[in-house]
C-alpha cells in the first residue's frame, strides 16, 4: 500500500459514522474521487473498520466493533441442523421391516 492510499483511508475512516453514507458523499467530504473511496472502502471493510449497505447507491458506514480476522464470535450452546420444512416430521405410521423378509411382508 503506498502513502497516499494510506492517507486516503485514514481520511475516509475518520469521515465513517453510525449514518450510511454513499462512495459519493465520502469522496466530496474527504475530497478523494469515487473510484478512490470505493477501493479504500473496500480495504477497511476488509480489514473489518466498515460495512457496507445492500442497497443502490451503496452506502457505507463504520462497523460498530472492528472484527479481527480469525476471531471466534461467542459459543451460543450446540448447533442447530438445517432442516428443510417436512423433512423432520415422523412418518404417520413407523414401519419396521423383518430381517429376511420382503418388502410386502412388514409387521407394525
């Protein structure tokens, strides 16, 4: 990273707030251009410093704790399986099969 990409994203962190602001508004605050800010906004996102909001025109603002990549978020006790709908419900009627017999012959 040189020297003048550095400055740019300290600037444009120190311009980051809780309010999502467009690549458009950050550059006319910081007085950076557009195609600048996006890839600054793109390194401290990474870096985990911001985020960015799904929405068109993308807005960004500053993450509220910067994460540390590798770090582990709390265990919140076991996981849960995806289940897709139905496929966790129990047959109506279990059906048990006798060791050596065919299919058309089950016991219930």
């Amino acid at each position: 990273m040189n020297d003048s990409t550095g400055k740019l994203q300290t600037l444009v962190k120190s311009v980051l707030t809780d309010t999502p602001l467009t690549a458009q508004e950050i550059a006319d605050k910081t007085g950076g251009s557009v195609m600048m800010v996006r890839l600054a906004m793109a390194a401290l996102e990474k870096q985990g410093h911001a985020i960015s909001m799904g929405a068109r025109p993308i807005r960004y603002c500053a993450a509220k704790m910067p994460a540390k990549l590798g770090q582990r978020e709390e265990y919140r006790g076991e996981p849960m399986p995806y289940l897709r709908p139905g496929s966790y419900s129990p047959p109506a009627q279990p059906r048990v099969t006798l060791i050596g017999a065919g299919l058309e012959e089950e016991t219930a």
